[in-house]
C-alpha cells in the first residue's frame, strides 16, 4: 500500500504541468489541486484516529482505496477548474485514512520493536516514487526552450509550435492549452488508478480471514512500556514533535510537488529531464529507507536524527548556492542528497517519540499526522505564490528555512528528552534512598 502511496506522490509533480494545461490555469491556480489534496489529507488522517478505534480496519482500507482508484482515474479527465479541486480534496481524504491506518497498523503489529520494520515498510513508498516518474515520462507534454527563450508545448511524438504570446503567457505563469486534446496523461493515471484497485482486493482479501489473523496477533504482539511523564511536558513535547513533522513534510513535498517544475521554469529543462531528476531523488530517498532498516539496528535513534537533520540542512544549502547560478551539477548532486537524509526521518521520529517520551497510540499517529501535514497543505500555496509572483529560486529558499527550522527544532526536543531522563534518574535515586533508610 506505501508503494502505492509513493507511486502517487512521484507522479503528480511530473504531471502538475499537464493537469495546468487541462484546466487552463496558472501555476498559482494549479497548486491549489495540491493544496485541496493536503487539506483532505489533514481531514482524512484526523479521522483515521476515531475510524480505526471503531474497528473494521480492513473493511476501511479496502473501501477507500478503491474509492480512491476511482478518483484518480477520473481526474486527467477534468476540464473544471472547481471541480478538480472537489476532486482532488475527496482523493486527498480517502489517503489520509488509508496513510495513517497503515502507520497505525504497523505499531499494533510490532509495538516498541518497530523500528526496522517501520523503516521497511516506508521503503516501498520510495520504491513506488522511484518507478512513478519513469512510468509517467513517456505520456507527459514536453517543453522546449530554444536560445531566444520562448516555450515551445510538444507531446512525445509530436511538436506543436506555441504562438508568439506563448512566451508572454509563460512567464505569467500560465501554459498555452491549445493541442491539449493529444496529451496522454490521462494513461499515466489510470496505470496507478489499476495499481490502486488491486490494493483494494488485497486488503478485501485480507478481511476474509481478518478473524483468526486477529486473534493470533493479539497474543503474540509485544508489549509496550509507557512513560509516566507531567502533562506539560507530554504537550510540549507532542507540540514540538508536530513541528517537527510539519517541516519534514514541506521539505519533502516541496521537492516532490515543485522540484519538476523548477528545472522546466528556472533550470529551462524539458519536463522529461525533470522526471528524471525526480527519480534520483525517489531513487536516494529508497536507497536511504533501505539503509535505515540496518542503521537502526546500530545506532541510537538520536544520534541518527542528528546526523541525517545535519546533512539535510547543508544539501539544502548546496542547492540553493548552485541553482543561484544555475549550475546542472547541483540538481544532480543535493536532489537525491536531500532524498537520502530525508527518507528515514518520518518512521525515524515516530520511533523517537516511542522510545524516549511515551507511548504512540493510533490516536497519537492521527494527531501528529493531522498537525503535521498542515505543512503539506500550505506548501502549494506558499510556495505556488512565491514562485508564481517573485522567482523560481523560493523553491531553494524554502528548503534551505525548512531544514534549518528542523534543525532546530530537534535540539530543543533533545534538550526536553535530557530533563525527561534527568527527573526519571533523579526520582530513581529517591526511591532507593527511602528504601536503604527503611532498612
């Protein structure tokens, strides 16, 4: 199902374009099909919490993933700009439930063990970023720059020559949408739209022998061992965790919604280098998911957090130094720089805040998913702004804030968890005193 997941996520930056084209809009008005989609997420993952505590957990996914198989099929078809939206926010909350039932899935199964097996299960949503790209190039529209700088819109086998306002209109941040009767995009989404639906008969499959499978998990799950922590410092640290994903999820979204973008507008590639230069990203970030089921075996799970954060603030910077002078090396170089440091994160905290602040309930995973996808939300707009009224270069600019705010938000996290294990050291002292004293 993550596979699926990052199948579509790797998909929809590549066809942002097309889906412009079809509807006609601007890139301000097009990310907001990005934004409708976040914000169903938002809705969708808050659900997930009261949903899944209901039960009927297989009957759920199965439900919504062929809903959603449905949608996605139906969107290349949309011409109404309102009407994507619709459709975009219903697809977006159909994802959130079934995103956040899977995360809740694996920590019932595994419990405080997770760690590997989390890292494991997110790296089929990289592989599914990686294979995207590549099997959504071939029907994409291409644009060519010629050396006056004057967009040209082609499919793959043909070349439509755009009229002498297609220049004027571009830079206004609007595509042509004549010829848009030849794109082929509408291929690309029905290949996830069947991926989609046989993730649907998987978990109908699933539910068929939901009852025994059910009662042998329960009792062989591991327990968990909660940590009786003041209230304040539980919110706190819940609080700065959520900001903590809120960033990640901007970072990763940004690179994943606006990376194709920004090599067509500011780099002047055509949209097929772009899908290649997504693949590199999704190719680390699988690369990176990978390597995390080994690393944390290892290592601590803070010293990792540390590690990846660190390098993940200086590639935001490379990138954003060698795009500055639109240096082709740097793409290649930070893009799957980032994607590798950011591939564990997400499973990583969630492990984190297992581990070291207390226990991670499904409400717990629905709570952080809401809050924190608000930075998947708001990423479109911001950044659809910024590029779309300033400079393509913001798309650098956020990553480079981004990372930095995630940098520091992790130190603040590490200085709570030393006074969590403090107290508890100190409370432990205690006890023995007043025991050595009643002997």
């Amino acid at each position: 199902m993550l596979e699926h997941k990052g199948w579509n996520a790797g998909q929809l930056g590549p066809a942002l374009p097309d889906l412009q084209v079809i509807t006609n809009t601007t890139l301000d008005e097009a990310s907001y099909y990005l934004t409708a989609l976040s914000l169903g997420f938002l809705i969708g993952a808050l659900a997930a919490g009261w949903i899944f505590r209901k039960g009927h957990q297989m009957i759920t996914m199965s439900t919504l993933t062929g809903v959603f198989a449905i949608l996605t099929a139906v969107i290349p078809w949309c011409k109404y700009y309102v009407l994507m939206i619709i459709l975009f926010l219903i697809r977006g909350g159909a994802r959130g439930v079934i995103d956040t039932g899977c995360n809740i899935m694996i920590l019932e199964i595994w419990g405080k063990h997770n760690g590997p097996y989390m890292q494991a299960v997110h790296f089929m949503y990289a592989v599914g970023g990686i294979v995207s790209p590549l099997a959504t190039a071939p029907f994409l529209s291409i644009r060519v720059h010629d050396v006056n700088h004057t967009s040209k819109y082609t499919n793959i086998s043909n070349y439509h020559n755009l009229s002498e306002n297609s220049s004027a209109s571009f830079k206004s941040g609007k595509i042509d949408s004549q010829e848009t009767h030849n794109s082929s995009v509408h291929f690309a989404f029905a290949i996830t739209a069947a991926f989609a639906l046989s993730c649907s008969f998987i978990f109908l499959y699933f539910l068929c022998r939901s009852t025994k499978q059910t009662n042998n998990n329960a009792d062989h799950s591991p327990t968990r061992v909660t940590k009786n922590l003041p209230r304040s410092i539980r919110l706190m640290s819940l609080s700065l965790m959520c900001a903590t994903f809120w960033f990640y999820l901007f970072l990763e979204k940004a690179m994943v919604f606006f990376l194709p973008t920004f090599t067509l507008v500011h780099m002047e590639w055509t949209q097929l280098q772009g899908s290649y230069a997504a693949t590199t990203y999704w190719a680390a970030f699988a690369i990176g998911r990978l390597s995390g089921i080994i690393i944390t075996h290892r290592f601590k799970t803070d010293k990792v957090l540390a590690t990846y954060i660190s390098v993940l603030t200086l590639s935001s910077f490379g990138l954003m130094i060698t795009t500055l002078y639109q240096k082709d090396i740097g793409v290649w170089i930070f893009v799957p720089m980032s994607g590798f440091c950011q591939s564990i994160l997400f499973p990583l905290l969630l492990s984190w805040i297992e581990e070291d602040f207390f226990k991670v309930t499904g409400k717990i995973v629905s709570v952080i998913m809401f809050l924190g996808s608000i930075g998947t939300m708001v990423t479109p707009i911001i950044l659809g702004y910024l590029i779309d009224l300033f400079t393509p270069m913001w798309f650098p600019y956020a990553e480079v804030i981004a990372s930095v705010c995630m940098l520091i938000l992790y130190f603040v996290l590490l200085l709570i968890r030393s006074k969590i294990v403090f107290d508890h050291n100190e409370n432990q002292t205690c006890i023995s005193v007043q025991e050595t004293n009643k002997e």
